[in-house]
C-alpha cells in the first residue's frame, strides 16, 4: 500500500495550537509513542502514547511556529524527515481546514466551472496526499480534471473532451487516483474520448477515422453522447501525460441495456481491488443487472505494469442467467465495493445484489433486488465476519431492508414494509451507546441492532456517517436544506432523540459560503491526513477554492491511519451513489482498540 508519512497538522483554535499526526499501519501502537517539538523545544515531559496533542500556551500566531513530531520506537527516538513537521505561517487565523486555490475556470458562457469529485493520491512519492479535482460546468461543456498538491501547487488540467458524458457525473466519468504500478507515486485512471487534452497538451484524434471527433447530440436533455469511441487512460499523477490506453467495454446499442436514452449503459462503477492479495488492480463495470435485456452488467479487471495495461479477466452476469437459484437477481445498486469478503486474503468485488470472486468468476447472488444505499463492515462483532445492510425499492413482496452475510449472501434477517415504497436512504455505524453497529433507513423508525432488535423510536435521516469528534461513535455528515447544498457535521443525542450540531460548515467564514454537490455527496471524506479521523473536502461557494476540513477535537484513542485499512482505502476511492466508509473490522462504541487487527500491509 501507500508509503504515508507522518502527516502532522496544525490548527489555530480557541483553545490554543491543535497538532495531530498519523500512527502508522506499520507501527505497533503497544511499542510506539512519540515526541512532540514547537520550534525544537520539546512539549512532552515522558512517553507521549497520544497522536493529538493541544499546545494551550499558544493563543495567536505573530510568527511562523514549526511543530515536528518524532516516533519513539523502544524507546529510542527515530529521525524522521517527510510529514513530520507543519509550520503555521504568521498571522494565520483561527480556522480548521486547509485551503487549496484552485485555477480559474469558466465555460462557453462565462460561467464558473464547479467541484464535483475530488480523488486523494501520493502523485510525488512524499508520502503525503495531493489531490485531483474533477470540475463540471453546468452548461455541460466538457469536464475538467485537475491536479493539485497538498501546498496549493497547480500541477496540470486535462480537458476530458466533448465525449464523455456530463449527465450524471457520478457514474459517466470515472477516475481513479493510486499507485497501481507499485512506483511509489499515484497514477490516475480516466475514461477519455476522442477530443480529450492531456496535461501535456496531447489531444486523442479520430481514432475510428469516421471523419467525426464530436457524438454528442445537443438536443438531448439528458445523456447526449451515445456513440463513438471510449477508452480508458492511465496518467502521470505529476504531468497529466497519458501513459497508455485500451478500450473501455463496448457500448452498442443503447436499446440492448433495457432503455433508449442511455441510462443503464451508463451505469459505470469503478474501483481499486487487491485481487491477488498483493498488488492493486482495477476493476470496471457497466451496465444494469436486468436478466432480462440483451446486455446487462458486464465487468472487467485491468492490471498496470510496465507502463502498460493488460485485462485479467472479464465477468458478465448474463452467463449466469440460469445458473443461479430460483428467486435471486444480480442486481447493482449505484456504487461497488472492493474488500476481502470471505477472509481468503483475496478482494472480491460487491455492486449489492451480487459479488464477483477475485477470480472473476460469480461469488454468489442474493434474493435482493434494486436499492440505492449498502454498507458492507463488521456491523455485529458478536458474529464471526462481516455483514452487510442493504436497503430495497418498491419490492412487490414489501421487503423494505435486510442483513446479509457478506462471504455468502445469505439472508440474516428482513424488514418488511406496510406498503409498497422506496427505500430510499439506508446506513449502518455505531451510533448509540451500545456494542455493535446499528441499522436504520429513511422508511423505518429508529434505530435497530444487528439482531434486528429496535433500539429507538427516531432516527437521523441517513446520510454518511463519519469520524469526527474524540469517541469511537460516528457522526453525521449532512447536507442541509431541500437539495443538500449545505455542508454540516451532525451527532446524534441520545437523550433527547434528535441530532446535536457541531458544525456548521457551511456558513464557515459567512452565511452560505462553503457548498456540497448535490444531496450531501461530498466531493471526498477521509482519513486524509493528521489521526484517524476524517477529513471533508468541500468547495467555497465562489469556485475559487478547496477546503480540507480537519476536526480540532481532541481524542484518547491512538489508532493506525484508515487509509492503511485495505478495505476503507479501497471505498474512499468510490464514488457513484456516495456510501459512508467503513473499515473491516469493528470500530464503534464499546471496540477494544487494543485488540484491532494490525493490517497485513507491506508499503513501497
């Protein structure tokens, strides 16, 4: 996995200098503590176990102040060079994120180009992540993939061209951004066209030589590129040069994917899977799992080595149409998951209905049909393995949610509804007071256990939860108002069975002035540097800039960074139909953080 430095943080708060730093999936928290130095004075009197720390002394910043955090391993203090120190410059304000200036960028009509999706990678091999930006602009002129470091450093644009799909972002223009080569530095996997612009000003031709560069049909309010080449690309993480390519898999006729305007042709999910146990590959899909069009969902995992890419195998569910039992489907629901399912040491593949071995070969079909949310983590520490919680919609037989083994399929429990609905939200993460995950959905009251056992009688509405404050429970991550344009953090209070606001993002540096894409799908969440919290990535309402919002609340728990979790590494890549992120073993109230697995993780 990624070699990560130290990733030490500082913020200026009421409280004085907040410091946070990482604990290594490599190191072993029982024989690792850590020395802390402001301007080369040391803070800390004895072995300091903590990877937080608040400097009360300091109230305003007149100078620039260094903190530098060192590992003592037995101890003996180890030097340390990349990401173990942060300067807060002179005159810095009191604010708890990092900003990111993005270059301007404005379409055919002069408008602002906005945030969609932001993907986290190591592009420089320093150990710290620098982030690729994916920008839409709503008059839907061709999207706009940018390169940034973690200091604001612009590194490259690519124009993605008028043939990749600008109706639904979330599935039509995957990228993924990580090491797939094992160089030390992130490349970043793009669906391109004819028409794309490289960093390097490089532009894909008339490859098909049919005389035409552009497919689009501009009298279509919806998905308006239905034709014409798709490849997928794989680019320099530092110069945005295109390194190689191979076609993506074939569209033919939108008709065959069961509709005739492109909407399940354009079901495309992507992820980073360890198929191997070892070395990362990439796994596609497209397309709707209906047994009955004449194409339904097909995927394929692609590996990148020498520069170059191979496929390793292809899947199509439509081979096994009759090779599954009576009453199940191999339906998708809107994202995939990449994880170690059945404890084999192998990622296997998981789009909510289905799971595809890591041999691309069918792991087993569920009787589930459609649903938009499904969370797959060790929901019930009490039961050896993992499960997963998946919502339904507009069953015929009422089945509302359910709770399935995740190295099976098989069915642990259901919730039947008393009418005919969409589900339409569904989440699972500790939010109560009590061992074990709970489940909860938007069309059922309160809170249930992994037992199915109903805790409360209200509930959050399900958005994503996220670590944020300095216990082991999740918070919510909303996004407030009709549309869910506005960013805050959210906890559930327990005694008075409503949610507490702890911040209200927002309106950070005025009413309105930090924004979401659409229902609260944030652009990215994750442990993206400082402990194993989370950070938000969110955009300032004038397009001008990212924001890295990190907490400033302190914490007892030392835990190894999240994103050397292989499971939870794998899902912050996700996007389509946004999910919460999970780990692959329990976290959450009650978990004895002594006793969490230590990954089995070699990095380079």
């Amino acid at each position: 996995m990624e070699k990560l430095n130290r990733g030490v943080v500082a913020m200026l708060t009421n409280d004085g200098i907040f410091i946070s730093w990482r604990l290594l999936g490599t190191e072993d928290p029982a024989t690792t503590t850590f020395n802390l130095y402001r301007d080369g004075t040391k803070l800390n009197n004895g072995a300091y176990a903590n990877s937080n720390w608040t400097d009360k002394t300091i109230k305003s910043v007149t100078k620039d102040i260094t903190y530098t955090v060192k590992a003592v391993v037995n101890g003996v203090e180890q030097n340390e060079e990349k990401g173990n120190s942060w300067t807060i410059k002179a005159n810095t304000p009191k604010r708890q994120y990092i900003p990111i200036p993005l270059k301007e960028a404005k379409d055919s009509k002069g408008a602002s180009y906005r945030v969609e999706h932001v993907y986290a990678g190591d592009l420089d091999g320093d150990g710290t992540y620098d982030f690729v930006v994916k920008r839409m602009s709503d008059n839907r002129d061709p999207i706009l993939l940018e390169a940034y470091k973690l200091d604001g450093t612009f590194l490259w644009r690519i124009n993605l061209g008028p043939n990749i799909e600008t109706y639904t972002s979330s599935l039509t223009s995957p990228v993924l951004v990580y090491d797939f080569d094992g160089d030390g530095k992130a490349e970043v996997m793009v669906k391109t066209g004819e028409g794309t612009v490289f960093g390097d000003g490089t532009k894909i031709g008339d490859v098909n030589r049919d005389g035409k560069t552009d497919y689009r049909e501009r009298n279509r309010t919806q998905y308006q590129v239905l034709t014409g080449p798709e490849f997928i690309s794989m680019v320099d993480g530092m110069t945005g040069k295109e390194i190689d390519r191979v076609n993506f898999i074939e569209r033919g006729n939108t008709n065959d994917w069961g509709d005739n305007y492109g909407n399940r042709m354009n079901f495309i999910f992507v992820t980073v899977a360890y198929l191997d146990g070892k070395e990362p590959s990439m796994v596609l899909s497209r397309g709707a799992g209906d047994l009955k069009n004449r194409k339904a969902i097909t995927a394929y995992a692609l590996k990148f080595q020498n520069k170059k890419f191979t496929v390793q195998w292809t899947f199509r569910i439509l081979d096994y149409k009759n090779k599954i039992p009576a009453g199940h489907g191999m339906v998708e629901f809107h994202s995939i998951r990449a994880l170690d399912l059945d404890g084999d040491g192998f990622d296997e593949i998981h789009l909510g209905g289905f799971a595809i071995d890591h041999n691309g070969k069918l792991l087993y079909s569920t009787e589930l049909g459609h649903g938009d949310r499904f969370i797959i983590a060790d929901i019930d520490p009490n039961r050896k393995g993992l499960e997963y919680f998946a919502v339904q919609q507009n069953r015929d037989d009422l089945l509302g949610t359910a709770l399935l083994d995740a190295a099976t399929g098989k069915t642990i429990w259901k919730q039947y509804l008393p009418s005919k609905a969409d589900v339409g939200r569904g989440d699972a993460a500790s939010i109560l007071d009590t061992y074990g995950m709970q489940c909860w959905s938007s069309s059922f009251p309160g809170y249930y256990d992994a037992n199915r056992k109903q805790l409360t009688t209200t509930r959050s509405f399900p958005s994503l939860s996220i670590w944020w404050d300095g216990d082991l429970k999740r918070e919510f991550l909303d996004g407030i108002g009709k549309e869910g344009y506005n960013p805050a953090i959210n906890k559930w209070n327990a005694s008075n069975g409503s949610n507490d606001r702890l911040f209200t993002i927002y309106n950070d540096g005025g009413n309105y002035s930090v924004i979401s894409p659409y229902s609260g799908r944030v652009p990215l969440y994750g442990d993206l540097i400082g402990d194993w919290r989370e950070e938000v990535v969110l955009e300032t309402a004038n397009h001008k800039e990212i924001r890295i919002y990190t907490t400033t609340i302190g914490t007892d728990y030392t835990i190894y960074t999240l994103m050397h979790n292989p499971a939870y590494r794998n899902c912050v890549n996700v996007k389509g139909y946004l999910q919460s992120t999970e780990v692959d073993y329990y976290l959450g109230y009650g978990a004895d953080i002594k006793k969490i697995p230590k990954p089995d993780i070699y990095v380079k």
